[in-house]
C-alpha cells in the first residue's frame, strides 16, 4: 500500500522535477551545482533556513544514503530504517569521505587470519550499492599479482577505514585497470597519509592509462572512457563502436529521471539525516584533532 | 533507423570466468614440472574437478594436466567474482599437491587468501591427506 501510494507520488511530480534532476546527475564538478531560488514557493510548510544548511555537495559525499531509483525497489520505511542504521554505525566508526580513484587502507576482524586482523591497501575501482549494502572494491598489485577486495561499507567486522591520498580519476569506474599494466594499479602498503588543506576541493588526477593490448574483459572502445589513452585498435573497432553509440540517450529525460533520485526527494532524504551527520563529523574532527600530536621517536 | 533496431539481436553474457574441465590455470609454486611447464608456455589444464557442481572455487581439490602428467592440485586464487571480504585475483592460481596433500613445490610467491586457511582445515581429516602443510610455504596472506 505505502509502496502504492509512492508510486502515484512519483507518478504525479513526475514532470516538474525532471529538468532539475537531469542538472543535478551531470558529471560537473559538485560546485556549479547551485541550490535553487524558488525555496518561497513550497517555504510555508518547511523553514527555509534549515534547509541552506545542508551543502550541495551532500549527494556525492554520502551517495549511499540516497535509495535505488528503481521504483520496484522502493520502499520508504526500510529506506528510514537502514539510514537510522547507517548513522548509527557511523558514530562507531570513522567512514570518511572517499571517491573512486582514492587510495585507501581498510582494517578488519578476520576469523581466518592468525591475528584476527587484516589489512588492505588499494585504489578504490568501484563505489556501487545504497543503504547498508553499499560496497566499493579495492584494487592492488601485490607481488606482481592483481588483487581486488570487496567490502561493504557498513560491515560490522571492519576497524578502521582510512583514507591514504583522497583524489578522483576522470572515470566513474576504473575497471580498466584490470588490463592495464600492473604499475598503474601497484601501492605500497605502508603508504603515509597525504593530508589536504581544510576546505580545498577534491583533486582530480588525470592520469591517462595505457592498456595492455587485446583481448580485453570490455570492449572498452565502446565505453567511452576518459581516462583511457590511445587504444591503438584497427578502423573498424571504432566503426563498429560509433554504430553502436546511443548519443540521443543524454536527451532522454524519462530515461534520467528512472535512472536517478529527483533533487525534492534528495533534499528531504538528506534534511532528515543531515544533522545527525553533522554532528558525527563534527566529533570525528575533534578527534582527529586530538590525535594530531605524534609522540617524538628517537632517532639513532 | 535500421541500424538502431540491429544493435541488439542477440543477447550476450559476461564472462563468468569459471575453473571447469579444460581451464587453462597457472601454476604459483616452485615445483620443477610446474615451473617447467609454465617457462614453456603450456600452463596446465583442469581434467577434473572435486565437488559436486564441477566448478572450482577457493580451496577445491582438482586434477591437471601438466607436461603429459596427472597431477593433483589445489586452487588457491580464482579470477571469477568473490564475496565480500575475500579477495579476487587476476589469475587462476593453484599449487600442485600429491595423494597425500603434501605440495611438490617448497614455496609460493603469490598472494594467497586468508580463507583458504579456514577452508583447508575443514577439509583436513585425521586419516585422510593433510591439506594444511600447502599454508606452511605460503608467504603472504591476503
């Protein structure tokens, strides 16, 4: 029934949100994208104030807590319930920031490891799943040996999250790294962590890569990557690729308004959780502070 | 317009990258006929797989065809999709083993999975073969 009533929700605001959505979901930087002016019309029933307080770039920090689009999915009250559960989990530990093309350290309980921890060192390849079944995979070349691990991020076994050297790649997923040479994909494991000032923005490297030569796991000509260099193929792969292309789909407006959460749902989503949030970063930060001394170690 | 409805046809799958019958895999301990086989560029093939579904996973006992030989052997690394919290590789790694679960090579230079320590202790009987002397030349867990 509640379900039901959503869908005729949706069904009915179907269009007006839509222009604004789209904006939303393109890949520009989280900066341009501005809050909207008319707040006056549907200001009556919410305060407006409270509302400039969550930052824009919310969506992109904590994409988890927004649900699957996919309208048979839906389901409001587990979606309240799980992010109840989420922030709940976030007071207990420490899940920062992070983007794929991170590098990042996860520490974890393991029952098979002699010493019941374990941990891994790797550049984040992929961020996929929302609510608690939201997971990203790490990548790393230990002993000239590929290795992925995949972690869910509200794992109740996982100690600390840690982020190495926070940047972004010019991709959404770096699955590409799996046929490209082992250096573009190899991390020391004993990686310091690199430090950005307060307030600066994400960086973004653009490190183009070089694959191996074919065969491939994608037909990556197809996928329209920017992070790829020269594939160097023969003609009739890119032929093939442009017959293939559907350039007409980033008009399709239905099409991105199924594909993502309309920025009225987002913004109460994230209203609701916003202040909890808050004040869990605010926690962190002092902590942070307070760890910042380094006893002095003797040099020899 | 007819080149948009023949675009898709036909339904493709990904692959699933399974170890079944006739797998190429890669040998990763330093047993000679492993060693040989894999500097000759014939990497060994599965014959047979140990469980019920004939697919390997982690920890599954397989036979190979290695140099004209049958040999005995353990997966220790898969390249298909793993769970979360157990890692996957980008080869399919395994280490020759014989009857008695005693492996031919004295080392291992690659990553093996943590799991596989838990995996091979459930497999190991009093008096059947001893897979657990495999994680004593392990030299890095993952």
């Amino acid at each position: 029934m509640l379900l039901k009533t959503l869908n005729f929700h949706r069904f009915k605001c179907g269009f007006a949100p839509v222009l604004r959505a789209s904006r939303l979901f393109s890949n520009s930087p989280p900066s341009d994208v501005q809050q909207p002016s008319d707040e006056s019309i549907s200001g009556k029933q919410v305060k407006p104030e409270r509302k400039s307080v969550v930052p824009s770039n919310s969506r992109f920090i904590y994409p988890e807590f927004l649900p699957d689009p996919k309208i048979e999915w839906r389901n409001s009250l587990r979606e309240k319930l799980e992010r109840m559960d989420m922030i709940q989990r976030r007071k207990h530990i420490d899940i920062p920031e992070f983007y794929v093309g991170s590098i990042m350290a996860v520490s974890s309980s393991n029952q098979h490891a002699p010493n019941k921890a374990t941990r891994f060192v790797g550049i984040c390849i992929q961020r996929l799943g929302c609510g608690l079944r939201a997971n990203f995979t790490l990548r790393n070349v230990i002993k000239h040996v590929g290795t992925e691990m995949k972690y869910q991020l509200y794992d109740p076994t996982i100690q600390k999250i840690e982020v190495l050297r926070l940047e972004k790649r010019l991709d959404d997923e770096l699955l590409y790294l799996r046929d490209a040479p082992n250096e573009y994909s190899t991390f020391d494991e004993n990686m310091e962590v690199e430090y950005l000032p307060e307030g600066a923005p994400v960086p973004v490297n653009p490190e183009m890569v070089k694959l191996k030569p074919r065969p491939w796991r994608a037909r990556w000509e197809r996928k329209n990557m920017k992070g790829l260099a020269d594939l160097g193929l023969e003609d009739r792969f890119y032929e093939r690729a442009e017959e293939l292309a559907t350039p007409w789909e980033k008009y399709d407006l239905m099409k991105q308004y199924r594909k993502t959460i309309p920025e009225e749902e987002q913004k109460e989503i994230f209203a609701e959780v916003y202040s909890e949030l808050h004040e869990v970063e605010v926690m962190r930060k002092k902590l942070k502070r307070k760890k910042v001394f380094i006893k002095p170690t003797k040099n020899v | 317009m007819s080149t948009i409805f023949a675009a898709r046809q036909f339904s493709t799958s990904a692959v699933s990258n399974h170890i079944m019958k006739l797998t190429r895999l890669r040998v990763v301990d330093n047993s000679t006929i492993g060693k040989q086989a894999m500097a000759e560029g014939k990497p060994p093939r599965c014959i047979h797989v140990y469980n019920k579904k004939g697919i390997g996973t982690i920890g599954d006992k397989i036979m190979v065809a290695i140099k004209g030989e049958k040999v005995k052997a353990i997966i220790v690394g898969c390249v298909k999709e793993q769970k979360p919290n157990i890692p996957r590789f980008d080869s399919n790694n395994i280490v020759l083993i014989d009857d008695n679960g005693t492996p031919l090579g004295t080392r291992i230079n690659v990553p093996i999975p943590i799991v596989l320590r838990t995996i091979l202790k459930e497999k190991t009987f009093s008096k059947g073969a001893d897979y657990t002397k495999l994680l004593a030349i392990a030299s890095n867990y993952v």
